[in-house]
C-alpha cells in the first residue's frame, strides 16, 4: 500500500513540476526589453504622447521612486498576434514614452488566486507603482486589491467597476475603427455576402458586428453580413473550420473577433478576402488581408504612467475612442480602391472630430424597427448593453 | 443550402475525422493491451507544439509530423514508465499526462506562439479522381494525412486481428497474467503499445498544427484529445467501428460551425437554430448511448472492454 501510495505522489508531484515549468519562464522574460520596438501600428502620425490628461506640470508631491515601475498582468502569451500582443504593443510604447520600468507575467489565468498572487509579488518584490490587468476577469480581485494597497494604481481593461482613489478601468471604443474596416470589406466584396466569425452573443461583439455592417453598407447597400457564432475566444481549428463554412455559403470575404489568424488562412487558401482584428495579421495571409481595426493602447499606458509618476492620477472609466487613437485601423491592402480609401479618411475625420459617430440614426434592426432615428446618436449606455443585430446582418442577435 | 456548402461540410467531416480517429486509433491500442491513457490531449498537444516547431526549422510537413510522433511516444512512455513498469494508477498517471503535457507545451512553445507557419500540408488532388464531381472533392482532395490514417487504420487491424503479435496485445489486454505464464513479457508488450499509441496521438496533434490550423498556440487541441478517448469507447474497442465512428464524430465537429448557415428544416425544426454549443456536446453523448446499448446488449455475457483495462499487473500479486 504504501508503495502505491509513493507512486501516486511521485506522480502528482511530477505533474506539479511540468505545470510550474510551463509557467516558470515569465520571470525572465519580466526584464525589461533592451530595445524596445515603439508601437506604429497607426497610419497616421502619432501624436507626442506626453500630453498628460490633466497637465499640471508644477506638482510637488514627488513620487516616492524616482521612477514608477509599471506591471502589466496578461491573459494570454504575448506572441499571440492577437489581444495580449496588443498590449505588449502599448506595454513597449508607454516604457519607450515614459522612461519607466515595465514587468510583465503572461498566461495569468482569471482566477483569483492565481491574479493575487502575481500582483502581491509585483508590488512586494518588485516595488509596482501601477498595475495594469489586461483581461475582464481581473476585475474583483483588482478591486480587492486595490483595497489593500492603497498605495498603487490598478488600471483594468474591459472592466466596468472603479473606486474614488487608485482603481480605474479602460476601454476603446473599437465599433469606430470597425466602422472603417466594414467600409473598406464593402468595397472589396463581390458576391455582396461578407461572413463575420463571431465569438460569444455579448454587446461588445454585438456592436462591432453592428458597426462592421454600417460601415460595408455605406460603401456597398446590397451588401449581407452572415454571422456564424463559435462560442469560443480561441479555438483555431474550430474558427478556421467555421470561416471555411462561411465561404462555402457564399461569402467572399471574413471578418472576426477572435484572436487567431486561422479564419484568414481559410480565407486565403479560398481566394478569398479578409479583415484581421486585434492587430495588423498581414503577415498570416498577405492575399487574403484587407484592413484590420486594431488596438493602440500604448498613448494611454504612456499617460497613466505619467500621471502616477506625476502624482497626479485620479481613476476614471475611460472609453477612448479613435481621436485618442486607443483604438485605429491598420493600412489598408494594396488593391483597395483609392476612392474607399478617401471615403474612409473623411469619416475617419469626422470620427476624430466628434461632428459624427457611427450609431447615428437612422438604424433600423433586422425586424425593421427603428433602433435609432434620424438625426440622433445612440448613447453610451444603450451601446454597452447592445442586444440587437441590424437590417442586412444574418443571424441570431440571441442564439439559443 | 448549396453544393458548395455541403461539398464543404463532408470535406470537413473527413478532415475532423481522420484527427480523432488517428488519436483514438492510437488509445485503442493501448487499450486493447490493458492500459488506459487519459493523456490522448496531453500527448495530442506535445505532438501539435513539436509539429509546429519542426515545421519551422525544416520546412518539410513530413519531418515535422515523424517528430510530433515521435514526441508523442516519448511522451506516452512517460505513463508507460508509470502505469506499466511502476505499476501507479493508470487514471492518474493519465491524467498527470494530460495536465503536464499541456504545460510542458505551453513551455516549449513560448517563443513561436503566433508564429507564421513555414510549411504545412497541402491537399493531394489525386490524378483523374479528384475531378469526378462530389466524390473527388471529398475522398481524393484531402491531405496525405488522410490516406495515411486510412493505412494506419488497415495495419492496425490486420496486426491486431491476424498476427501472433496482435493476438499477444490482445491477450494482455484481458489477463496479464495468463499473458506472462505464456512467456510473453506484460511489461514489454504494454510499453510498447502505450508508446506506439501516443506516436499516433502525437502525429494527430501536427495534423492539427499543420493542416487543419496552421500554427501553434496553447489550447489549441480545444478538448479534441478528450473525444478521442470517448471515440475509442464508442468504437466497442474495435478498428472497424471506430472508423465508422470517427466519420459519424467528424460529421458532428464539421456540423458545428456550419448548421447555422443552412437554411433547412427537419421535422419543422429550423436547424439553424439550434445552438453551436450544444453540438460541441454530441460526440459525449452519442458515447453514452453507444455504453447504455453495449451494457445492455451484452447484459449476459463479459463487457466489450478489455477485461484487464485499467488494472496494473505486477508478478505474484492478485
């Protein structure tokens, strides 16, 4: 018996030992970066990002450091092309801008203990000044902790809770550059059927397969968006297969919300077209690709870690759009016509300018009601809670 | 629905096909010789990440998918070391395969997560079959993955069903002991067949990585593994069965992103309606029911199942 028992330890313990190796490596990686690579993902020049939010550059409550150390909490590698790769994007940029130290731990899964644990290190060991959590299930213990460490800054993404003090959350607001991106597949679609690899029937998705639509029916009115639901955030086989279902039915071009690459290498090996998310996935299939809405998070890391250097920083929920350029579209494809690309610059424009927004009536829903009518703008509230498809997406705003 | 669509739909049933059934093949075996391995998506993992990996440093599709099985006996080893030469729980031993393999991938991979694919295969369009209309398509524009399993799925029958060798798994798989008072050595014959069967799981995983979604990242074998070793259960532990099965598995995998393009009714039910995720559940439920009818219908004579599966032999023990 007691054999069998030293066994069944031994191999528990040998499981503990690979699981631990698989995480082992981030600390090494957590060094700063020698050089690192600033984040030009925006075709138009980046503004000088040292615009802080409120600029009082006389603040005399010196930072207890002399530099702030930022530590950034991934859900994901930062190799995956996709989110997390985006924010190490942004985490490159804002050490570049600001001359602080940057940490980072990747693959930190949404559990609680396993988030504390990374963070209590961060601000134990490593002297965190600010922390940065990248992924929504973050958000109860960044509240607990925020708590406890008074003392630090806790800036959550994709989160809606906030204290008064040292806990804010962020957001982009990504229906704008998809907007674009819907504009310019428009354009490009010949069959008028664009198929869109959607990930879970929530608002955030919801809007952007909304603004896709708008956006392609602007430069195409007979164009249909099909909407296949995947259930998944990251299942590359399933959302190939899936982007693959979608051709067959017709469509000539895909887009998604999904983090892998899979859909536009489904898309390429059909010839046909496709608009990436996340980041510019040119690379993945250079035929195929189209544009991509893109996150640029890094002005705004950049400005929060000022800010905490500056002892200036008060939380806030922040939903940046396009004129913050938090979120923009990635260059467009050698073969989109010329005069889309202007088009989509004059919008762009007005975006920036805040004289027009894309939930701009009118918009009617896909049972024909009037959603938003003429002459007004859906406001914040009703886009964060968005349970509707409009006219010309197929599909089930609510599957079952 | 459209040709197209439904070209498509058995195109992908194939496809989905042959990745589980080449895993499951490989569990089969090494039930078939009394162990079991719940390690199918640790191994299937191993072999996804080290494909890629190979991939990237050959560029030859085949180098790659020989070392991912490679990598997946070697990772099958690991429980055959435990279960079979040590004699631990096969359960847990499994299970700590498929828990570590995961994360020993995610170690090994770290650096070429997000990577471009330098190679991967590519459809074989078979001279003069491939253009006959449907059945071209389908059965002779696949990638050589393809043909391969069939061939696989040919040998290990005929091993198992008409040579000394397949008659001595076999025979280990339902009483080692008889097996070792014969003069067959359990610990070899079990070793080996765990280790032949995490190759096949192995290779089935750079299928994976590939063919079917070039590239690596964690996860990305997504419960797949899992459905292998319920395959092995619905297939009653035979080969001839489990390739029916794994078309009738492929077929639902394949349906679960296309049902809500089709605009058809069965029974005045619109089959678009019906949720994505809950197909994802079928191959589980379809192995329940196949284990419900087997119990029943063996309900006066021994189980289907190897009669020692799961049961750690050691010499003058019982």
């Amino acid at each position: 018996m007691a054999k069998k028992f030293l066994l069944k330890l031994f191999v528990v313990v040998a499981t503990l030992a690979l699981v631990v190796a698989g995480c082992g490596n981030d600390d090494d990686d957590a060094a700063p970066e020698p050089a690192p690579a600033p984040a030009t993902e925006a075709p138009e020049p980046e503004p000088a990002a040292t615009e802080a939010p409120e600029p009082e550059p006389m603040a005399t409550e010196a930072p207890m450091d002399d530099e702030v150390v930022a530590a950034f909490v991934f859900v994901g590698p930062v190799g995956d092309a996709g989110w997390t790769w985006a924010h190490d994007q942004g985490r490159r940029f804002a050490e570049e801008q600001t001359g602080a130290t940057t940490l980072f731990v990747e693959n930190v899964p949404e559990v609680a203990e396993d988030f504390r644990a990374v963070v209590v290190d961060f601000i134990e060991n490593e002297g965190a000044d600010v922390i940065f959590g990248t992924s929504f299930g973050y958000m109860d213990p960044m509240e607990e902790l925020a708590g406890e460490y008074p003392d630090v800054v806790f800036e959550h993404a994709s989160g809606f809770k906030m204290n008064d003090t040292n806990f804010g959350n962020f957001f982009g607001r990504m229906y704008q550059p998809r907007y674009l991106s819907g504009m310019a597949a428009g354009a490009m679609t010949e069959t008028n059927q664009i198929g869109y690899v959607a990930a879970f029937p929530i608002p955030e998705v919801l809007r952007g397969i909304n603004a896709f639509t708008l956006g392609a029916q602007r430069t195409n009115p007979d164009v249909e968006v099909h909407v296949n639901w995947t259930f998944t955030w990251f299942d590359p086989a399933l959302e190939g297969d899936t982007a693959s279902a979608l051709l067959e039915a017709g469509a000539d071009v895909i887009a998604m919300h999904q983090d892998s690459t899979a859909p536009g290498i489904a898309a390429q090996e059909a010839g046909a077209r496709w608009v990436s998310y996340n980041s510019d996935m040119s690379a993945f299939a250079p035929d195929a690709y189209i544009t991509a809405p893109v996150w640029n998070w890094g002005p705004y890391y950049a400005r929060i870690i000022e800010a905490v250097g500056a002892g200036t920083y008060s939380p806030g929920a922040y939903w940046g759009g396009m004129d913050d350029e938090i979120v923009t579209l990635a260059p467009p494809a050698d073969d989109v016509p010329a005069e889309v690309i202007d088009e989509v610059i004059e919008v762009w424009d007005q975006i920036v300018a805040g004289t027009w927004d894309v939930f701009t009536g009118p918009i009617t829903d896909q049972d024909g009601n009037v959603v938003v009518a003429e002459g007004e703008t859906m406001d914040d509230g009703a886009m964060l809670g968005m349970g509707f498809f409009v006219e010309g997406v197929v599909g089930s705003a609510d599957p079952s | 629905m459209s040709e197209a669509a439904l070209i498509g739909l058995f195109v992908a049933t194939v496809q989905f096909g042959t990745l589980v059934f080449l895993a499951a093949l490989g569990e089969l075996i090494a039930e078939r010789a009394g162990v079991l391995n719940l390690g199918v998506e640790g191994m299937m993992t191993m072999g996804a990440v080290s494909g890629f990996m190979v991939g990237l440093e050959t560029g030859s599709p085949w180098a790659a998918f020989f070392a991912a099985a490679a990598v997946g006996s070697l990772v099958g080893g690991f429980h055959a070391l435990v279960s079979v030469v040590l004699g631990a729980d096969q359960v847990v031993s499994g299970l700590a395969l498929t828990i570590g393999g995961l994360g020993l991938a995610a170690y090994v991979g770290r650096n070429v997560v997000g990577e471009r694919p330098e190679t991967q295969f590519t459809d074989l369009g078979i001279a003069g079959l491939a253009d006959i209309p449907w059945i071209g398509e389908i059965f002779f524009d696949q990638p050589p993955v393809v043909y391969l399993t069939v061939l696989l799925g040919l040998a290990v029958w005929f091993v198992l069903a008409r040579t000394r060798l397949g008659l001595a798994i076999r025979a280990v798989g339902e009483s080692a002991a008889t097996t070792d008072t014969a003069g067959h050595s359990v610990m070899a014959l079990r070793s080996v067949a765990v280790m032949v069967g995490g190759a096949f799981a192995g290779a089935a995983g750079s299928f994976l990585s590939l063919y079917m979604a070039p590239g690596w990242t964690e996860g990305m074998v997504a419960g797949r593994g899992w459905i292998a070793v319920a395959l092995v259960i619905f297939g009653a532990w035979r080969p001839g069965r489990l390739a029916l099965g794994a078309l009738l598995f492929g077929f639902t995998l394949a349906l679960q992103p296309r049902l809500q393009t089709f605009d058809i009714e069965v029974l005045g039910l619109d089959v678009s309606s019906i949720s994505p995720a809950l197909l994802g559940v079928l191959p589980f439920v379809l192995t329940v029911v196949v284990l419900v009818i087997i119990s029943w219908r063996h309900r006066h004579r021994p189980s289907v199942a190897p009669a020692a599966l799961g049961l750690p032999y050691r010499r003058e023990e019982r």
